[in-house]
C-alpha cells in the first residue's frame, strides 16, 4: 500500500469508526430504553449524545488529548532545539510547523494529535527532548510528523473521546438500570430481553477498546518508514527506540485511553499493561521487530 492510499485508508477509516461508535450507542439506547422504560425517546437521547460526540471528537479531541497528557504549550524562544529539528523536517516534507507541546516527563516518549497537518500538534516528554541525540530526536520528530501527514491522528485522537463516551455510558446506563429494575415490577418485561441488555452494558466497554485495537498496527511500521524516509537516516529513530525499550520509566500522565497515541507503550512496569493476556491486545507492535526493520532498511 503506497503512502496516498494509506491517507484515503485512514481517512475512510475514521468516518467508519465514528458511524459503528453512533451505532453502539443506538442500539445501547434502544435496549435500556425497552428494559428501563423510558421507550424509544431513549433511542433519540441516544442518537443525539452519539452524533453530538462524534462531531466534537473531530473538532475538539486533540485538545483533550493533550490536556489528559499535561502536555503545555512551548515557544521557539525558550526551547529553539525542538523548533530548529522539528522545522528542518517540516520544509522537508513540504508541511506547515505544528504547535509544538512539553510534557514534563522524564519518560522517554512522544506523539501527534490533529485533523490534518494544518491543525496539529506533536508533544514530546522533557525526557525525550533531554536524553536522545539530535539525530535520534529527529528520527522521533520525524514519526510523529509523518502519522500528522498519512492522516493517522485524525484517527487515533477521535478513538480516544469515542472510546471514554461508550465506557462512561455503559456504566451509566449499567447502573439506572439496575436501580430502575428494584424499583419497579419487572413482570411485563421479558427476561430475555433484560440478560440481553445486561450483556450489552457489560460488552460495550470491550466493544469500544476493539474498536480501538481495529485501528492496524501497520499505522505504526508506514510512520517508522515514512519518517526514515524523511529524515535518510534509519538508525537516528532506530536508537531512540532502542532507548525507549531500555527506559523502565513509565508515563505517569498516560492512561489506556490515550496510550494508544504515543510512539511507544507508555504503560511500562503496570502490571496491566505487562501481562500476557494484555500484550496480545496491545497497540503498539513490538518494539524490537520495529528497530529490526529500521536497520534492515
């Protein structure tokens, strides 16, 4: 797949993720609705939430993103290093300079939020920025750059708000309902219908985490290769990833819901975030097959 048609991917993509996130919600509304009562005028509470949700995502989310990461906001003055790399690469690739973010962190690790390269933003930890090379900083710079130009962002920071909607309305709706059933007689409503519903609240979560993990670890092998390309200069991303993998430090702001953004797992040393079972479903591809294919270039 060439680098154009991964933008159209991407971009089909989203639209995608935002329709199945309006129908999870749909059809969670319609159940409790039928199970608690309240009818369809739930369906259309639904409808309403879910689409006012999925436009806000679009516009606003990275500015969520980026303030669950305490990522602050950094002039050329104070900091002419992260400019300097970061614009180099810009004229490079023929791209506008993003907003250019700090996360005091002394983790090593970084990622790019926006809607297209003319409304982003890359935020890099004061480990990163303090404890790689130059060359190994651009080759991160260069990564997060070529995920804002394939149109990945776009994609990762609308998963993080969709994803926190449907988990925060399950356990909403998990919860009237149980009350609602105590407080009423259940006799006209079918128990079929209610272990449906209780099942539905207890997937949905799951269903928005897979929805999440839809998103193909092929995003992360296209920027590690865009950005080697970018910068001629495989092995400068290649030791900061080496870097990242030796760096036991996890990311104390980073939570499940935005991990997804960063260049590496930022989750190191959680005992959620290292088990087996939660490696399989992990976001990331592997870091050290990641370095192998940077230096086989």
């Amino acid at each position: 797949m060439t680098l154009y048609n991964q933008i159209s991917s991407n971009k089909r993509k989203t639209l995608a993720v935002m329709l199945l996130f309006v129908v999870l919600i749909t059809l969670l509304g319609y159940v409790f609705g039928q199970v608690s009562g309240y009818g369809n005028g739930m369906v259309i509470f639904a409808v309403i939430v879910s689409s006012f949700t999925s436009v806000f995502s679009y516009f606003f989310s990275d500015s969520i993103a980026l303030s669950i990461s305490g990522a602050k906001k950094v002039d050329e003055i104070n900091f002419p290093k992260i400019f300097r790399v970061v614009g180099n690469l810009c004229i490079g690739a023929g791209m506008p300079l993003p907003k250019i973010y700090l996360i005091k962190d002394s983790a090593i690790n970084a990622f790019a939020v926006g809607r297209d390269p003319k409304h982003s933003a890359i935020a890099f930890t004061t480990g990163a920025v303090d404890r790689l090379e130059d060359e190994e900083l651009e080759g991160v710079a260069a990564h997060e750059l070529s995920h804002i130009k394939n149109f990945d962002t776009l994609l990762m920071v609308v998963v993080v708000v969709l994803v926190g909607t449907v988990i925060l309305l399950a356990d909403w709706m998990g919860r009237s309902m149980f009350y609602r059933r105590r407080s009423r007689d259940d006799s006209k409503i079918g128990g079929i219908l209610i272990l449906i519903a209780f099942i539905l609240v207890l997937l949905s979560p799951l269903i928005a985490t897979l929805i999440q993990l839809a998103i193909s670890r092929n995003r992360e092998y296209l920027a590690d290769a865009s950005g080697a390309l970018l910068t001629r200069y495989p092995e400068g991303l290649a030791g900061a990833l080496e870097k990242i993998a030796e760096d036991k430090e996890p990311l104390e702001t980073a939570n499940k819901a935005t991990a997804h953004l960063y260049i590496s797992n930022p989750l190191k040393n959680r005992k959620d975030a290292v088990s087996w079972f939660a490696n399989m479903f992990n976001t990331h591809p592997p870091i050290n097959d990641r370095i192998q294919r940077l230096r086989s270039m």
